[in-house]
C-alpha cells in the first residue's frame, strides 16, 4: 500500500452535520433488516449475463445474422411452419410434423422426437428449447437457406455500489434505472467483515447525536 500526506483541510462539526447524523441513526436503527445479519449494506443487485459454452449455458438466444435480429418465439414459429411435414432426403422421415403454438410454448415432433420450445421468462431474449439438441435444429435450418447462430447464456449477477440506507439504495436506482437492466433491484448484504465499517456504524447507531450538539459545535455564526 502506498500514502500521501493529509490535505485535506479539517473544521469543527456544525449543526447540519449533527442533524444529519440523527436522520442517518434514525433510518438504519428503524429500517427493515431484509432477514440481513448486522453490519448490514445495501447495493444495487444487477444483471450481466455472460456468453458460454455449450452445455453450460441456463438459456440460450437465436439471431438471423440475415436480418440482424433476436429470434421470438413467433419468428421461430413461422420458420418451422416452412418445414412442417417436410420429408427429410435421407432418412425419408417428416422432419417436423405436429407443430403447434399455444399459451407461448411451440410443440412439434422433430424426427419423431418430442421437442418443446418455450420463452424464458427471466432472460428477454432468451428461449428454453428442450428435448432434442438446439444445435441440431439450427443445423437443419442453416442447411436449408437459414443463417442462424445460437448463443449459450449463464445468468451472471453483479453487485453494485454500496449504500448505508436501503432508502438510499431505492432512490438511487428511481433516478438511475435507465442504466441498469430491468432485474436490478436494491439488496442487502453482511458487512461485517470490514472492521472499519462495523465500528464506524456502531457510532452512527449508538451515539447520542443530541448531547454532542450541545458540546461547543460550530453554529457558523
């Protein structure tokens, strides 16, 4: 670790600052614990999804790299309506026959394999395909005039700057949430392995701000 020399210029406590320390005791010895072990700190829980390898993903999403857009369940819907009963040259299957799209899951047979394919409803974009490999529908698909490329997600959650208040912590994310994503929300956390935190909140909370305002403060007269 590497210091400077202490400029900063020192002055005696006012008024404001004893007043705003009682507001600041006041709200953390009143506000909800969350269910949250003490020294207890809010930060803003937000998610960044991370690109991953297949097999590891927890929702994979679809781009036309010919149109340049996401992949809906509609689009996918129409684009499997050009193959329904479509015989495959090889195997002289129906590649996919039985399609159906009700309540926003589509349900069709796929080389007589049962396939679901639904929207993840914690991810945008984000689709569940289960019952035959995603790939291996894309593949058909690309080999008859698609281009299609899939991409495999992990659902990633970061923590973001901290707050002494959950009050705090809400009103930052109302006046900032066009830079968070749409699941950011406030979350409280155990501070208590910082000493340095601990003891400063122990002061906040215990010490009785009314009886050092009477103790010669700086009233800026």
């Amino acid at each position: 670790m590497r210091y400077h020399e202490d400029t900063k210029v020192k002055r005696a406590i006012c008024k404001d600052d004893i007043d705003f320390l009682k507001a600041l005791q006041k709200e953390r010895n009143t506000q909800d614990n969350c269910g949250t072990a003490d020294v207890r700190t809010w930060v803003i829980k937000d998610r960044n999804d991370t690109v991953t390898a297949k097999g590891h993903g927890d929702y994979c999403i679809l781009f036309d790299l010919e149109s340049c857009n996401y992949l809906d369940l509609e689009d996918i819907y129409d684009i499997l309506c050009d193959f329904e009963l479509e015989i495959d040259y090889y195997t002289e299957e129906i590649v996919i026959n039985c399609l159906k799209f009700e309540n926003n899951t589509i349900t069709f047979k796929y080389l007589n394999e049962e396939a679901i394919i639904s929207k993840d409803n914690n991810n945008t974009d984000g689709i569940i395909v289960k019952g035959i490999y995603v790939d291996k529908l894309i593949n058909f698909l690309n080999a008859h005039g698609y281009s299609i490329d899939i991409t495999y997600m992990m659902v990633n959650w970061e923590y973001k700057f901290c707050f002494l208040t959950q009050k705090a912590a809400e009103n930052y994310l109302k006046r900032k949430e066009h830079r968070h994503s749409v699941d950011a929300h406030t979350y409280c956390i155990c501070t208590y392995q910082d000493p340095e935190i601990a003891k400063l909140m122990e002061i906040i909370e215990t010490v009785d701000w009314g009886r050092i305002a009477n103790i010669g403060i700086d009233k800026g007269e």
